[in-house]
C-alpha cells in the first residue's frame, strides 16, 4: 500500500499512528479471493490464497470482510488473520470487520 493511503481511514478502534503507517513493504491488501461452487471445501481457496502471500514481500496482509458473514471470518481465522477493528468502508456500507495477518519475513 502506499504511504497515502486510505486503507485504514474510520477503523474503530483507532490502532494508532505506527500501526497504520505505510511504508515500502508493509502491507498487502486482500480485496477478495473467490472459489467456483464446485471446487468449494476441497481446500483450492487456501492452497490458492498462500501461494499468493508466499510471492509477497510485505510484512502482512490486510483485508475486509463483512462483519456478518460468520463463514468467512472463521475461514480467515483458520489462516491466521486477526481482527483488528471495524469500519464502513464507504458510506452507506454495511459494517465490517478489518482482518490483519503477519507474513514474518524474518
């Protein structure tokens, strides 16, 4: 992410300044990673989401989810994410939950 960026803009609580800090390598954010139906709960979705943060040189991983949708932030739960608040992310959106991951790169 870059140094401007609005990744953490309205998350309650507020983790603080060094926390949301950007810098080259700090983070990559997780949009979205979506499996077809028929290769659902066959593992695909996790050996595809760790090859791809295996290739990442950052030192964790950020993402949204729903703060409803239970499924999903078990399934981020089990791939070692933390919750580390809630925000909007645009006006009028429902709430969610703001999932960070340590990458260790040491």
């Amino acid at each position: 992410m870059p140094a401007d960026s609005l990744w953490w803009d309205g998350l309650t609580p507020d983790p603080g300044p060094e926390f949301t800090r950007e810098y080259p390598n700090r983070t990559v954010g997780v949009c979205e990673l979506l499996v077809r139906p028929r290769w659902r709960r066959a593992g695909v979705g996790q050996r595809l989401f760790e090859a791809f943060l295996a290739e990442r040189r950052e030192e964790r991983a950020a993402g949204l989810v729903a703060a409803d949708n239970e499924v999903m932030l078990a399934t981020y739960a089990k791939y070692g994410f933390e919750p580390v608040g809630r925000m909007e992310p645009y006006p009028g959106w429902r709430p969610h939950v703001m999932i960070v991951r340590s990458l260790d790169r040491g």
